[in-house]
C-alpha cells in the first residue's frame, strides 16, 4: 500500500444508508479518519438504499453521480464508509475512474503511516497483505489492460493469470515470513509479561475508544505515581495516536505498587484482520486484573463509543475482566466533576489532579481489595524486617514495647503470609 499519502489529497466520502442506527456517526466518523490520513474531505454523498448492490456497492445512478461530483470537485479518491467486496471495488473503480478506498484500506493506511515500533510495523504490514490477497486480481489486471491498451488477447490473459498466481504465492511467502519475525517478538514480550507476573505486582489497563484520553491519563498518573526517570507516552488529538504498548510501574502513597499499561485505541467497523494482528499489542489487557474503560463524555456518541469498545474486547477475547469506566473530558461539558457513582464509575478531567487522585482512589479499590490488615510484633533483633516493612507495605499504626515493634501493617495475602510467625 502507498504510505507517500500526498497531503490534502482531495477526496469524496460516500455511504449506503441501509438504516443501521449509528449510519450518521460512522459518517462523520468516516471524515475523521480521512482527515487523520491528511485528506481533505470536500464531499459526502449518501445513498439511502435496503442492501449494496451486489456488482457495484452503490445503485447505478448513484455511481454516475459520485463520478459527476468527483469531477466537479477535483476529487482523486472516494472512501466508502465500508469494506468492498474485490469485485465491488474493482467495478466501482472502473466505472467512477477515481480511486477507491474502503474504510478498511483507509485504517490500514493510517495505522501504517503511524507505525513506529517494529511490533506495530509487522502487525500492520500483515493486515495489510491480508487485504491485498484477495483483491490481487485488480491490480493484475489492470497491468494486463495498460500493457495490452485495453484488449485482452488471449495470450495476453494467460500471462496475467500467472503473474497474478505469482504475486499471490509471493504474498503468502510474506505473510509467513512477518508472521515468524512477530512470533518472535511476542515470544520476549510474553516472557516479559511472565516475570511481571510472577512478581505479584497487579495490573490495570486502559482500554477505550481512539481520542478517549488514554495515554493523557497514563501521563497524569505517570507524573504524580510515577518513578521520576519514567518517561511519558505520546497523546495527540488525532484518531490512533498510539498504536503500541506501554507498561509503567506506579506507587501509590500506601507503598501499593501496580502496573498500568496504555494501548491502541478502537474505532467502529475496525478490520478483523487489524484487530487479529493487534492481538498480541493487546495481551496485555487480555492480562490485567482490572480494564480502566477510559470514555470521551464530551462526544454526543459516546454510548455508542462505549458499545464499539466492549464489543471490540470480545472480539479479541477479553472478556470476564472487571472493568471500570471513566467518563473523562467532564470539563467540555456542563456536568459536574470529579465524581464517583457507585464503586466503579467515575466522572473526570484527565487534566486535573483532583481527577486523577479520585480515579487512583477507585483503582486501589479494586486492585487491593484482597489486602489485609495484620498485626506483627517483631523482636528488636530484626530491626532489618521492620526497614523492609517501612519501605514496601503500608504501616498503619507503630508502638514500640519492651519485647519488641508492634506494627499494624497493611498488606497482600501472600505477602502476609511470610510474616505468620510475628503474628499477633
Ligand atoms: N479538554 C480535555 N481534553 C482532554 C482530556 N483528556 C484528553 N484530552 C485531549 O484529548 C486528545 C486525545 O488524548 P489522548 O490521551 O492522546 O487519547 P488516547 O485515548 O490515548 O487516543 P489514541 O492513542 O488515539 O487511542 C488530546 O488532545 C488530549 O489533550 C480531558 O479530560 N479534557
Ligand atoms: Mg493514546
């Protein structure tokens, strides 16, 4: 795929209206995405219509009037608001004489032009050789008609077909080869997640619609929780900011620990294939101990934000994790904030503090609501226990006795369970 996208390319945005509830939003959602892909959108054009015509996606007239409207536009390219079938776009693209871009190859660009870590690049290049697979025969031959000037000898024909078998092994041979360069990756990546396991440490994710304020969050929290040399994550209004995972280790004043991990954001209609290649960048939700549903309230859509993310997670299999939702960007809108409703939902601003301490306040609920409070006498002689206590556990109450240190310490099952013998 062309990732050398000329800027403002002039482009049509063209949808079939078949009565689906959210058609409207996915449009102007549609928009957003061009424009993330440095696309000027300068034209949408709305088919209200009970299914897709089978050849050409839209009905006849319709196609003679996308390719009137391009026209008269300038327009190079028309995105459609859904994936085409090989032969759709192929008779499509015949018939307009514009290039056409379904929403699928539309998110594959942008995912590709944004792309940093290798993970991310392989996980992209994959999706997208998945989605050239089947439409090969567009491209062959088209090739065929420019080398024969539109005639289609027989010979001819033969040649193409070869070719087109070629380029199609060739692919196959490609996606293999990423496949096993990625399997390698997820090989570390998993074993980092391993030993991230088997230190006890628990961990939240974020998870959430593209633009929500995932990472805006994970900065906040980095910067009040975090060790001073962690570094920040990238946060961007535009869609798909972040297309990679990352991991900080935050301490709360009560010396809790946790993990907190901030991943790609999701979009409605997102490609299947996308969404498998991206399953390992997401292993780490698929891994936590609680899912943060970070929610954009300011946008009128976000219930179907909300939908779009949830069914996205069972897509991948990321189900029977408890979740908490947080209703961010509170300050874009006329309602109140911080606030907390009920045990797991809070209402917030990812640019204030006050925000950010409710919404630790909530997570520490969930992520230690299994510690427990023990009382431990420990002798002078092990002056070494209580240092160690002091910097990893939550010491609410001291007292100092002839026999000894009484502590009242907060802290994990597990944890408590090394120190049974002091207890008291
Ligand atoms: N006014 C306001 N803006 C916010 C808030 N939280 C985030 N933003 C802005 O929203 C935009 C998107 O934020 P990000 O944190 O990059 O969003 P994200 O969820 O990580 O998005 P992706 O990485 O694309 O999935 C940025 O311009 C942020 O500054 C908030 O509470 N209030
Ligand atoms: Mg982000």
């Amino acid at each position: 795929m062309d990732n050398n996208i000329q800027k403002d390319e002039q482009v049509i945005i063209a949808g079939l209206d078949t009565g689906q509830e959210d058609y409207d939003y996915s449009m102007t959602e549609l928009a957003e995405l061009a424009q993330a892909n440095h696309m000027d959108v300068v034209q949408r054009v709305d088919q209200v219509i009970d299914r897709p015509n089978p050849a050409t996606y839209f009905g006849t007239g319709k196609v003679a009037e996308i390719a009137e409207v391009a026209a008269t536009n300038d327009a190079t390219t028309i995105i459609t608001n859904d994936e085409l079938s090989p032969s759709q776009l192929r008779n499509l693209e015949e018939e307009v004489g514009c290039r056409i871009l379904d929403r699928t190859a539309l998110i594959l660009e942008i995912f590709a032009n944004r792309a940093q870590t290798k993970e991310a690049k392989l996980q992209v290049q994959i999706a997208e050789l998945q989605y050239r697979l089947p439409r090969l025969q567009t491209s062959a031959s088209q090739r065929l008609d420019q080398q024969t000037g539109g005639g289609s000898g027989f010979t001819n024909r033969g040649a193409g077909e070869t070719k087109l078998e070629m380029d199609r092994r060739t692919i196959q041979h490609q996606i293999s080869h990423l496949r096993h360069e990625l399997a390698d990756i997820d090989k570390s990546e998993a074993t980092k997640r391993k030993q991230r396991a088997k230190s006890n440490i628990p961990t939240a994710a974020l998870v959430g619609y593209t633009n929500a304020g995932k990472s805006t969050i994970m900065n906040g929290l980095v910067r009040r929780y975090g060790a001073v040399e962690d570094k920040t994550v990238f946060e961007k209004n535009m869609l798909f900011a972040t297309l990679d995972t990352s991991v900080r280790r935050l301490t709360l004043p009560s010396k809790k620990d946790f993990l907190l991990s901030d991943t790609v954001g999701f979009v409605s209609k997102l490609p299947t294939n996308l969404v498998k290649s991206f399953r390992s960048t997401l292993a780490e939700a698929a891994n936590a101990d609680l899912l943060i549903q970070v929610i954009d309230y300011s946008d009128p859509h976000y219930e179907e934000m909300m939908h779009t993310t949830e069914q996205t997670l069972k897509q991948i299999g990321i189900e029977n994790i408890p979740m908490i939702n947080v209703f961010n960007k509170a300050d874009k809108t006329e309602i109140e904030f911080p606030v907390l409703e009920g045990d797991d939902q809070v209402v917030i601003s990812a640019k204030q503090p006050e925000s950010l301490d409710l919404l630790v306040n909530v997570i520490r609920k969930h992520l230690f609501k299994d510690y427990v409070q023990v009382k431990l006498l420990l002798p002078f002689a092990e002056g070494q226990l209580v240092s160690y206590l002091n910097e990893h556990t939550n010491i609410l109450n001291t007292e100092y006795r002839t026999d000894g240190t009484l502590l009242t310490v907060e802290m994990s099952p597990q944890e408590a369970q090394r120190f049974t013998k002091y207890e008291v």
